[in-house]
C-alpha cells in the first residue's frame, strides 16, 4: 500500500506502512511546511516525528519517499 511522492496520508495504514517502511513524511499546517522525517508512532488522533507530536485533525501529512 505505498503511497507516491506528494500524496496525502489519511489512513491509519498509510502511516503504518509510513513507519514501518521509514518513509520519509513532510508535515504542514495548511500550506506551511512544519517539519519533513521518518515517524515513529501514529495512532488515530497523533502522529510522532522525531519526538514531536502533531494532531492529525491539524496538520496534513504528505509522503515524501526519497527525501
């Protein structure tokens, strides 16, 4: 279930295969660019990026495989 460079992760199992393949994620608020890293642990509501934090409801994360 990979998803291509610049496409929006949704799903629980988009961030699942995000983590458990270390496939670089760009996280943005609107379109401001926040952060860019591997995650370490999403669940429903959080997403982790190198020790951060980002509530899924408020930020956009976009997959960034190559980075």
């Amino acid at each position: 279930m990979m998803l291509h460079q610049g496409e929006i992760l949704t799903l629980t199992r988009h961030f699942q295969y995000h983590i458990q393949n270390a496939v670089p994620v760009e996280v943005c608020r609107g379109t401001v660019h926040v952060d860019i890293g591997i995650l370490t642990a999403a669940d429903d509501s959080f997403a982790e990026l190198q020790g951060t934090l980002y509530n899924r409801r408020v930020f956009t994360f976009i997959s960034r495989p190559g980075y």
